[in-house]
C-alpha cells in the first residue's frame, strides 16, 4: 500500500514513533501545558523537560529575554524532580496519549546513577534521551557534554542500568569537536544523537549596567542558531551511523527539510511553538505528503 | 494533572484608536470559543507573521463583551508598535485567556485600585465585571504615569466611583508617583477602603506594599513579566514567593498573573 510506505515511521533502537518529529526538551514543559494548543498525540513525540534526582527551584531573577531572532533563557533546569515525574506526570502524559521521551540529568555521578535506578522501576519507559548539557558539578560547572570521556563513562552507566530502554545522548554545541562526541557517545552504547542544546550567550542591560541574567550566561535558542544547529548536525551524522534527531532554531517546515537534508532522521522543534504551536503538526504532515528529503 | 485546554484563536480587529500619543485601544471580535475571562487575565497576541519580533506578546484583557475583546496597547517597542498600528479587518492569532489566578470580586466592599501605566487595563476589567455582577463597593482608582501622555482623560472614568491620577512631571493631576498619592489620599482620610488591588511596574508593587501595606486588610496585585509559552510550560516568567520560610518560584502566566502582595520576595526578584 503507497500510504503505509509512505509513513515516516522513525525508530531509536527499539523504540518506534509515529513519525518523526518531536518538542524538544523544555519549552513545552511536561507536555500537558500545551494540549490546548498542538494535538500532541499526533507527534512523533515530546521529549519531557529535563528531569533530576531531587526537583530543583531553578535561577532567580529574569529568565528570558529575547534577541535578534533568538530567545535566551536562564531557567536552570527548574523541575519538579524523579517523584513526582514519575509518580503524577507520566502517568498523565500517557493516558493523554503522548508518546513520551523522558529527559534525565544530573549534577552528580551519584545523583546519575540513583536517578538511572529510579527511571529503570518504570516500565512504561521505553526510551530516554541524556541531557549532557547541564552544569556539572564535578566538573566545577562544566557540562559532561563537553569531555569525550565523560560522555563515554555517562553513557556506559546508563547502558548498563538502563537495559532494554533506547538512549539518545543530547549534545551541546559548546565545543570545539561534536563529531568526536557523537561518536563518544556511540561508542558508548548511545541509540541515537540529539543536536543541539542551546548555545551559551549573554546580554547586557545597559540602563543597569549589569548582566541581565544573573547567572551571567544564558542559553541561545529559535531562529538566531539554526545555521550552527545545521552545521553540527551535518557533521555529527558523519561521525556515526546510529540516528541523529536535528533541533534548533527550527521555525518553519522548509527549515525542518534542511535538518533531514544535512543528514537528520528525526527533528526537535523548541522555542518555534511559542509563536507557531501548529508548525511540529505542519512539518509532520508534509513529511506524511511528500516522505522524507534524501539527504545531500 | 489534568491537560490544558488554553489555546490559540485567529481573531479579527475591529478598531483601533490612539487616545493619547503612546497608548491605543484595539478591539478585536471576540472569536469564536472563546471563554469568558475573569480580571487579570490576559491573552498572549502574535503580532507578525514573521520571527521579528519573536515572541508572543502579553496584554491584559480589558474588556470582554459577549462580542468585542479589548486591549489597551502602550507602544513601547517594535512589538507592541505592531499591535497598536494593526488596522480594521487584520486578523491575529492571540492565546488566551490566560493565567490561573484572577482578582476577587471584592463582595460588598469598597476598594482602592491602584494602577501603573497600563495596569489600568484590568483594572478597567474588574470595575466592569465587578459591576455588571451587581457589586455595590465604592471603586476607587489611583492611576500613576509618567505624564500626561500616559494617562488619557477620561474614558475609564465612568466605571469607577472616583479618579485620582499622578503623574511624575506634574503635567496631569497630583505631581509625583502614585504611592505618594495613595499614602496623601489614606493620610487626608479621602479615601478608605479595606482592600487593595493593584498592578503595575515591579517597582511600584513593591513601593506600595512598604508604604502602605499596613493600611489595609489585604493586597493583591497582577504583576508582569516577561512570557514565552504563557502556559506555565517553560518556566521562563517565574515570580519569587516567600511559603513558610522557603523560596518558591511560581510561574507569574499560570499560577498568577496575581497574587498575595505580601508573598513576594522582592529581593530574589530582579
Ligand atoms: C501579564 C501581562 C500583561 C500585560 N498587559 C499589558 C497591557 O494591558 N497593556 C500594555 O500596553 N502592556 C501590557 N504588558 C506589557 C507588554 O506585554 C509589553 O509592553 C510588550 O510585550 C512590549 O513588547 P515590545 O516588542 O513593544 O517591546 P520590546 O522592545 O520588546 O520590550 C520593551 C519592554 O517590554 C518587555 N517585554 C518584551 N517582551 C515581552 C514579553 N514577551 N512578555 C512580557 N514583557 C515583555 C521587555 O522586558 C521590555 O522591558 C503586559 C505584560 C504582561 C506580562
Ligand atoms: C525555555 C527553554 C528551556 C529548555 N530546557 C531544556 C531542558 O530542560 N533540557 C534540554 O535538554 N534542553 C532544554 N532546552 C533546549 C531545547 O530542548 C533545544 O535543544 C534548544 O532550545 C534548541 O532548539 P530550538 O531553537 O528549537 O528551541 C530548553 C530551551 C528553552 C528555550
Ligand atoms: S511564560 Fe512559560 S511558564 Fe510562564
């Protein structure tokens, strides 16, 4: 039949989506905070907000701020924590239908591996992606996701304790090398890649002669990074064979097209759904019309 | 947790009209679906079709009829420019109505509603639907800008009991800001009131809880910030709340836009 061929059905291991195209990991929360808004059950899937051992509060003073085409963030990786993710959101974001991805991180090894414990209790959970991007603190501040070799014990861990359960690992562009921590990754067991994070940045509030962000530093997303996005993700999908899952800056379908093009099996869209809650539903159904571009 | 159902309407305006330099109003047909709001909620406006500017932007919601959404737009900045210049007949995708927690209807007691700049539009709302309800309070508002520019005469009058206004230079009504005007009103015993609702600038919020907290049996106030999703997904307009020694951040779009004035930890908040 033309139309089952034609169905982009997307695998990670032994992990199946509907299609592939997914919310990246934060702006849409735990999902459920935008069922008005996008028919999640119609995405490939929402990759959860990132979630830790215990929950955290989160940075002080302003969050957001927005730039030329860009949003910076400092939210801090505020969640409500393992417990409650698992014990009241999961569950709803399941009987909503929504094929979840659920988003881990941890400042800690101990911190990692309890969580990994806690999340290989559940069931239901068939496919997680590795934030290693968050501040670690180990490594005084630095993300895992910058150190190969770090990526690779991280992974292993979660290899291990995690059996049977896809893993993505999540990259962050803050490096000088991604394709040597794809493969890291890879090596490591990883199913699949998922580029980019947002890219550090900062502003200033001139008025107040001070950073905006207390924090100093904030994360860049939307339109402003698609080109590095792009770029990393060209390169990462030559560094591997397992799939990349592309994110960043995403805004429109045709963007989306560019992402499978330079090498994509899947794409993240984040801080577009803020402004444009039907475009991961529009970019899915052109995929449905017209299957996916070969990549270049 | 249950699902959200807010979502996003394709609305039509009707009018838009300059009442002083750099503020507007812009009326909407109310779309479709759309649910009655309470005052203090807001709705979440898309004003370009392109990426510049980015984000949504916020307004409160000053007036719903059972035909016409009404939004009072202060130009500071290309997006709001946008909105206040959109003309009969455009049509903009707008969110709402959003956030979680609205004013109480003050019941059968007088209140003092004090406004910043254009924290007057759901102050506007609550008088009207306080009033269409049958609520018999004395309204009083005490309305702040920083000129006359700011502060257009007279088309809100009619929905309040009495009208008092400052303005920082001097150029309409009391000269200086608006707490400084409260605190001579309570002083002067011309105005009374048990409960205070209040919104505007941070800085203003706070000013009248330390100058005047004290003076009445309770303060709520609608605050802002800045928003991305709205829907208290992102985490990105928190407010810092003081709940039984600790610090919690609760989202100003979702678990607001109000709140208990007392609660807030103005100094976490920056
Ligand atoms: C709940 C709420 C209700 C509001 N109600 C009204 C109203 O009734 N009438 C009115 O005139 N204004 C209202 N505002 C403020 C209004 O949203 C901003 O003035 C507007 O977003 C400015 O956009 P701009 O592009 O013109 O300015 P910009 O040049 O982008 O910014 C000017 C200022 O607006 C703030 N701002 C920018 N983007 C946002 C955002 N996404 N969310 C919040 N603040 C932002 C910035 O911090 C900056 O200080 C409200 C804000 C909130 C949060
Ligand atoms: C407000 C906000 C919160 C985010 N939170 C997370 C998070 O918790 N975990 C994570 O892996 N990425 C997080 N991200 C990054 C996004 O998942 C995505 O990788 C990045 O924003 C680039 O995609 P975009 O430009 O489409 O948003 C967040 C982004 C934003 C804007
Ligand atoms: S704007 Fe996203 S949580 Fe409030």
């Amino acid at each position: 039949m033309v139309t089952e061929e034609k169905k982009s059905v997307f695998r990670v291991g032994n992990a199946a989506f509907i299609n592939p195209v997914l919310l990246a990991s934060g702006p849409a929360g735990y999902g459920l905070e935008y069922s008005g808004m996008i028919r999640l059950a119609r995405l490939g899937g929402v990759v959860t907000k990132t979630i830790s051992l215990k929950p955290r509060a989160g940075n002080p003073g302003v969050r957001l701020r927005e730039t030329g085409s860009g949003l910076l963030n400092s939210v801090g990786l505020e969640n409500v924590g393992a417990a409650r993710f698992f014990g009241e959101k999961l569950p709803a974001i399941l009987e909503a239908g929504i094929r979840p991805v659920v988003s881990l991180a941890a400042e800690d090894w101990d911190d990692y591996t309890q969580l990994l414990d806690e999340t290989s209790c559940h069931r239901d959970v068939d496919v997680v992606e590795l934030n290693l991007s968050c501040p670690n603190v180990e490594r005084g501040g630095l993300a895992v996701g910058t150190d190969p070799a770090k990526v690779d014990s991280y992974v292993k861990e979660a290899r291990s304790r995690l059996p049977g359960v896809a893993l993505l690992a999540k990259l962050t562009p803050n490096v000088q090398d991604i394709a040597s921590l794809a493969a890291a990754a890879e090596g490591a067991g990883a199913d699949g890649i998922t580029a980019i994070n947002t890219v550090i940045g900062m502003d200033i509030d001139i008025g107040k002669r001070r950073p905006v962000f207390r924090m100093v530093r904030a994360g860049l997303s939307g339109p402003a990074i698609l080109p590095v996005a792009l770029e990393a993700v060209w390169r990462a999908a030559r560094a591997v064979k397992i799939p990349v899952m592309g994110a960043g800056g995403i805004s429109s379908v045709g963007d989306a097209m560019k992402f499978f093009m330079a090498g994509a099996a899947a794409v993240q869209v984040g801080t577009a759904i803020f402004y444009d809650p039907g475009l991961p539903e529009r970019i899915a159904e052109e995929l449905e019309r017209s299957g996916l571009p070969a990549r270049i | 947790m249950k699902g959200n159902t807010k979502r996003s309407y394709k609305a039509r305006v009707i009018s838009s009209e300059r009442i002083s330099p750099s503020c507007g109003v812009v009326v909407f047909e109310r779309p479709e679906g759309f649910p009655d709001a309470l005052p203090g909620q807001f709705v979440s406006v898309r004003v370009s079709d392109s990426t510049v500017p980015l984000l949504r932007r916020p307004y409160s919601i000053m007036d719903l009829t059972g035909l016409e959404l009404a939004l009072l737009v202060k130009v500071a900045g290309r997006g709001s420019a946008m909105l206040a210049s959109a003309g009969p007949g455009e049509v903009m995708d707008l969110a709402g109505p959003l956030g979680g927690a609205s004013f109480d209807d003050p019941g059968g007691d007088d209140a003092v509603l004090v406004a910043g700049g254009t924290g007057l539009a759901p102050m506007i709302f609550s008088a009207r639907t306080w009033k269409r309800r049958g609520s018999r309070g004395r309204l009083y508002l005490v309305h702040g800008a920083a000129s006359r520019d700011e502060s257009p005469d007279s088309f809100f009058e009619a929905d309040f009991d009495k009208v008092f206004r400052a303005t920082m230079d001097g150029s309409a009504g009391f000269s200086g800001d608006v707490v400084a005007l409260l605190a001579k009103l309570l002083d002067e015993g011309r105005i009374s009131a048990p409960l205070l609702y209040s919104c505007g600038p941070a800085g203003m919020v706070r000013a009248l809880v330390e100058r005047t907290g004290d003076r009445f049996k309770s303060h709520h106030t609608s605050l802002e910030a800045v928003m991305a999703c709205g829907v208290g997904a992102c985490r990105g307009c928190t407010v810092p709340l003081r709940e039984g020694g600790r610090i919690v951040f609760k989202a100003v779009c979702d678990d607001g836009t109000v709140f208990r004035a007392s609660d807030i930890a103005w100094e976490e908040w920056w």
